[in-house]
C-alpha cells in the first residue's frame, strides 16, 4: 500500500466516523508513543507519524534527552535513566493511558524500563528492530563501553552510525534528510545496567517486528527473537523486508503494522 492510499483509506475512515455514516466500522482513537534509537531524535518518525495521525489516531514523537531537537542538553550525566524519565514523564504529564509504546533500535531498552515503571497506562509494547534488555544488564557488556570511551568526543559521545547499518543507502531520497540529523550518542546510556522492580515489560502484549535487511540478519543466521516468541504467548513476530530504519525506508508499511495493533 502506497502512502497515498494508505492516507486515503484513513481519511475515508474518518470522513465515515465523524458523519455517522461509517460510525460502527471506524476504529477506536488510539494513543502511540514512538521512541527513537540511538543517534536519531524525534524527527524520525515524521512520515509514520503523519499516517497514524491521517487515521484519526494520537501520536507524540518525543526526542530523548541530548538528541534531536534537544541535544542542546546532552551531558555527561544523561545515562538511560535520564531516557526512561523522558517518557515517564511524558506518561504522567500528559495524562497518558492505554498507550502502544513504540521502540526502535536502542529504545527496546527505554521502552521496556519504562513498561517496568508505568505498566498500568500501556496497551501493548512494541519493537521495531529493536535490542531487548536483560535484567541486571547493560545494553553494552562489560568492558566494550568503557573501551569506547577512549574514542569518545569528549569522553562521553558516540560516533554517528554509518548510513549503510541504517540501511538507508546513498541516492535514497531521504539520504540527506537523515544523515544530517544524527548527533553523536550519550554512551552513558549504554554502560547503566538495567534493574526492574515490576518485571519489565512482562504481562504486558508485545510485538516484535524484524527487519530482514539489517546488517545482523543479512547473514542468514536464524533470529533468536523469533524462537524466543514463539514459546510466549504474549508475544507476536512479524518480518519486514526493509533495513534498520524501517521508518524512513518503509514508513507506509511501518504505519501499516501499527495500526493493526490494539
């Protein structure tokens, strides 16, 4: 489906709602959180965003602390903490409830902890090619974080990610767009080891979407995610034959797998 259909279909949805016509096929209102990775802000999401919202539906697309539009404010103390509360916040300042909390890459990280401290405001959780945490682990294991630190701009920030891991490559229309947002990344929020108090995102609905193109998946080796879905019910798996950032090389589909949630 095109972004032109797609957004077509949304507001034939909506048309049909807000006239009656169509009252009892048109879906509930939803609320989406989307929750960036590493190097990236809240821009990403901009042609996903602009669908769901299309659909009639709520979405807020914060930048983390330090990156996007506010990485005025990155320091030395912003650790994955400092990201958990972005959203927390965000949850309670915002009088947020039964949300579909949305993570990419990175963000499994954020968006699980934050499940772990709001679990009564959140529907369903879900990751886009995303890393999951380990309770009483760091995203980064042992000793590879405070090796990179020695390569840090200024002790603490992460080189940009090459356009190629994105899996957007030279020539794409949105090439530039992406390439020069990225800001370096707060390495803290690699190295805080991950400590749950209500068991993580656990009884919550989750979903987990892969991305085929990914450099880890190119190999052809088998996802232990997949496998590790398939013996939870609460989880479901779906494939999507696009690179790691899947929001600006598939948006449409990305929008697509979205809206079938909740």
């Amino acid at each position: 489906m095109t972004r032109r259909d797609l957004f077509a279909s949304a507001a034939a949805t909506v048309f049909a709602a807000n006239t009656g016509a169509g009252a009892a096929a048109a879906v509930s209102k939803k609320t989406y959180i989307l929750v960036h990775g590493a190097w990236h802000g809240g821009w990403c999401w901009r042609y996903v965003k602009e669908a769901l919202e299309a659909a009639g539906h709520t979405v807020l697309t914060p930048s983390l602390t330090g990156l996007g539009d506010r990485v005025h404010l990155r320091n030395p103390g912003v650790n994955l903490t400092t990201h958990v509360t972005d959203i927390v916040n965000l949850f309670e300042f915002e009088d947020l409830n039964d949300v579909i909390l949305v993570g990419h890459s990175y963000a499994g990280h954020v968006v699980s902890w934050v499940a772990d401290k709001a679990k009564d405001r959140i529907k369903h959780v879900v990751y886009l090619d995303a890393v999951l945490p380990t309770d009483g682990k760091a995203f980064l294991p042992p000793g590879v974080g405070e090796a990179r630190v020695a390569d840090a701009k200024d002790g603490y920030l992460m080189a940009k990610s090459g356009m190629d891991f994105l899996g957007i490559p030279e020539g794409h229309p949105l090439y530039d767009w992406v390439d020069s947002r990225l800001v370096e990344h707060p390495l803290p929020t690699l190295m805080e080891t991950v400590v749950y108090e209500n068991d993580g995102p656990a009884g919550l609905p989750k979903t987990f979407v892969r991305c085929t193109q990914n450099p880890r998946m190119a190999s052809g080796d088998a996802d232990p995610v997949a496998a590790m879905t398939e013996a939870d019910s609460e989880w479901a798996y779906i494939t999507l034959d696009t690179g790691h950032d899947l929001m600006v090389t598939a948006p449409d589909e990305t929008a697509d797998i979205l809206l079938g949630i909740g």
